[in-house]
C-alpha cells in the first residue's frame, strides 16, 4: 500500500506560481512513477504531469508544458509540481497519483492505483 498526500494549493494571481508537494508513504521507493492530474468542476479527470521513479524522465500535457515543472528525487518519497506563469484557465484540484507503470503509458487515471486527497488551486485574474 502506497499513501499519498498532496498539499501547496492556494490562490494567486495570472502570471504567478505555485509549488505543489506530493509525500509518499508505505510501500514506496523509486519504483512508481508519480504524476499529477487536474479536475475542474464539470470537467473530467486530466493529466498534466508525470516524472519516474527516479526522477529521469517526464512527460507533460501539452497545455502546461514551458509552465509546469515536475520533479522526483530518486531516493526520496515527494514529489513537486513546480507552476509558473499559471492562468486564469489553470484553476481545479490537483491530485497526485502513483503508478507501477511506466512512462508514456501513463497519462489516464486508470493507469495509477493510488491518489492524494487533493489540493485546490485558485488564479485570479
């Protein structure tokens, strides 16, 4: 069992940024990837981010890449979602997850089998 709990949400305005932080805990290491999704009201789950276990490698949303940056230290359990430059659009919860599976494959929340609880994002314009 792997626990995730994901803070660093807020309210700011368009054009700043935000440091989201995602802490794993139970039956971790640099097996999983990590990733971040995002859901607005009304709208469905969507993937903004995902980097591997080791923090080699990521992958991106193409409506945050040259914002959004994801990183992971191997031998550590937290995750970042680093995001610059955010939008009006950009509001939602984020949620970071965990997969056992490996990039690219893993940009459907099916894909993870573990979830944070949510952190809320706000932009004012």
């Amino acid at each position: 069992q792997v626990q995730l709990v994901d803070s660093g949400g807020g309210l700011v305005q368009a054009g700043g940024s935000l440091r989201l932080s995602c802490a794993a805990s139970g039956s971790t290491g640099s097996w999983f990837t990590m990733g971040w999704f995002r859901q607005a009201p009304g709208k469905e789950r969507e993937f903004v981010a995902a980097v591997t276990g080791s923090g080699g490698s990521a992958d991106y949303a193409d409506f945050v890449k040259g914002r959004f940056t994801i990183s992971k230290a191997g031998s550590e359990d937290t995750g970042y979602l680093q995001m610059n430059s955010l939008k009006p659009e950009d509001p939602a919860v984020y949620y970071c997850a965990a997969s056992p599976r490996s990039l690219p494959q893993v940009q459907r929340p099916g894909e993870y089998d573990y979830w944070g609880q949510g952190t809320q994002v706000t932009v004012s314009s």
